[in-house]
C-alpha cells in the first residue's frame, strides 16, 4: 500500500485522477456552471481555457513584467519600497514573511496605476496602456466566471458577486511574480520530514518562493509562463503541482467568496516553489470588493442544515485583519460564528 505522509509532494502522474480541472469556457453553458461549482467545492481551484483573453494583450502584459524585472535592482527599487503597493524583493507583507521572489503589486484602479508607471517604466503612457487594457478584459474574465458561480449556486441575483469586482470602487490588485531559477542547496529540506523518508517528488528540497497561503479576495486568476511551481493543497497537507499551462487562466477561490457561500467554495491554501534551473513569472489579478462593502453569506446557501457560518464583516475590516497577521495564518477562522 502507497501511504503518503502529511507535507509530502506528488507528481500528478503518480495517482490517476489528481489534479485540478480544466474547464472549456465555450462547452455550454448550464454544464459549465456546474462543473465551475464542483471544481471550487472540491478543490477551490481550477483552469479555464477557451477564456477570450487576447494572446496579444497577455503577450504585452508578460513583455512589461519581464523589461521591469529585467532592470538593474537600484532601477527596480525606484518603484518600491511595497506599502505594501509598489516593488518588493524577499519581504512579503509586513510581519516577518519571506520568500525567494520579487514582485509589483499594483491597484487596478488606472489612477493608481498612472501614479506608478512613472517609477516603472521610461514609457509610462505605454506601461498605462498594457496594464489598464490587461485589468479590463481580466475583469470581464472574472466577472464571467462569477456569474457562472451563482448560475451554478442557483442564487437569486446572478450579478450580485460580480457587481462586487465591478465596483469603480473595488479593491481588486494586480501582481507581477519573478521567481528567478535557484539550484537547491543540500540544506535546503521544505519538509519537516525526516530524511529516511521515501522523497515522493523531486521538490522536497525546493526553495519556497511564496509560502503557503490562502488569498483573502474573492477570486484570484493567475496566468505563468512555462515554467511550473505552484501547488495547491488538498486534503490538508497533500501538495499537487499544477502544471504549467500558457494557454490557461488559473482561477482559485479566496477567503471572501468562502464566506459568500457560506463555507461551500473552499479558499485553498496553495504555494510556490522555485524552480532549479528556470525563472517563472506569473501575473495575478486578485478581484476584490470595495473596502466598504459588506460581506456575509448569501441567504440561499443558509439552510437549517447548513446554519451561518460567519459573522458581517467590510471588506475593509477582512483586510486589515490579513495584514495584521502572517502569510500561513488562517484569518477566516476569526470571523467564524459556528
Ligand atoms: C496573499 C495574496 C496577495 O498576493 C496579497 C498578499 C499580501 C501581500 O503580499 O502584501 C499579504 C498576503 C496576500 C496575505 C497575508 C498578508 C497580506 C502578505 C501578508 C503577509 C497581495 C494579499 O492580498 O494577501
């Protein structure tokens, strides 16, 4: 018998079945709703392909992110230090927390966006363009896929979660990663396994790029360029890879739509790891709601079975609860009423 210890990794070719699951966008569209709410009830973590996003506008994306994290550090600094907008290298957040990345978190709001590109790039109007042409049709993708969840949920008001990411008002953030190529050192062992442990995969000596986490928003779309890395946890302490995919949009659920639906979507916890010989590089959008808005789950998923979960909160109370805690910590816990 295969007995996998907690904190292990395994390839997906290792046991059939695993992975997360691709969903075609143009199948039609009742199945593809239920195969959305199946895949964020199991995993919280799925890829979409055939997703309308023009190659061209990710190419010009990918190029920006790739110029930027091509300049020489004093360059990238001018764009930093991340508050916790703006460049930032090792550090993430603002409580001890430190990987091997370095990244760009910017606000999807083109204000903000215009404010920055000045310390990002000699071609701000340019940078503007790319990254404002990039949030547009990003949102629309999620805001697609939102509405297909509350198809799936069979909630009254098929707009209600995509209106929150619509909002001129809304929170949401884009983030560049650049997870330059790092050959493991011997000393490096991410499991707290002992070594006479059967080494399942060829990651257990990785270095962490992003540490384990899950995502405070309401939905997060990532897309990476070939080069693998991230995992996502399922079954608490099982890590499957995903495996790299440039022709698809990595959508997960964060904490904010866990809550929504009442504990039925699961925010999974998920990572990355560097990988030895090749740089990866992702662009995430994180779709959020405005500070002010009210989160608290939707009465159609409150069932005398199924009673409430989790108390009202503002977006705004969530966020600064995630920044006043470190990346691993399970802050949804905190707003917990049963
Ligand atoms: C994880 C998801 C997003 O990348 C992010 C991250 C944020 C940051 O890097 O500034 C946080 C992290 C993320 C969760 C806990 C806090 C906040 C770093 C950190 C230690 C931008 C977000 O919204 O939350």
């Amino acid at each position: 018998m295969v007995v996998l210890s907690p904190n292990t990794t395994i390839g997906i070719e290792s046991i059939k079945g695993l992975g997360v699951p691709v969903i075609d966008l143009s199948r039609k569209r009742s199945r593809v709703s239920e195969l959305i709410v199946k895949a964020c009830e199991e995993y919280g973590f799925f890829k979409v392909i055939n997703h309308g996003v023009s190659k061209e506008i990710i190419a010009n994306m990918e190029k920006e992110g790739l110029d930027f994290f091509a300049k020489p550090s004093l360059e990238k600094h001018k764009a930093g230090p991340p508050t916790p907008l703006g460049y930032g290298i090792k550090n993430i957040g603002f409580n001890g927390d430190m990987g091997e990345v370095e990244y760009l978190l910017l606000h999807t709001n083109s204000h903000s966006i215009s404010q920055i590109s000045k310390s990002i790039s000699k071609d701000s109007t340019k940078f503007n363009c790319v990254v404002n042409d990039y949030v547009q049709s990003i949102r629309n993708l999620a805001c697609e896929i939102l509405d297909l969840m509350a198809e799936g949920l069979w909630v009254q008001d098929k707009s209600f979660l995509s209106r929150l990411i619509r909002d001129v008002d809304s929170d949401s953030l884009i983030r560049l990663n650049h997870y330059p190529s790092s050959p493991p050192s011997s000393k490096d062992n991410i499991n707290n396994n002992n070594n006479t442990t059967m080494d399942w995969s060829h990651h257990n000596n990785s270095r962490i790029g992003f540490g384990e986490h899950s995502d405070p928003q309401i939905l997060t779309l990532l897309r990476s360029n070939d080069v693998g890395g991230l995992q996502v946890s399922i079954d608490d302490g099982m890590w499957v890879p995903i495996q790299p995919d440039t022709t698809a949009f990595c959508v997960n659920v964060g904490d904010v739509l866990q809550a929504l639906t009442n504990g039925r979507f699961i925010s999974a916890r998920h990572r990355v790891l560097v990988n030895s010989f090749k740089s990866r590089m992702s662009v995430v959008y994180f779709g959020a709601p405005p500070l002010h808005a009210w989160i608290s789950p939707l009465p159609e998923l409150i069932t005398p079975q199924n009673p409430c979960l989790y108390r009202p909160f503002t977006w705004g109370e969530y966020k600064k609860t995630t920044y006043s805690l470190r990346l691993g910590d399970s802050r949804l816990d905190l707003f917990r009423i049963h």
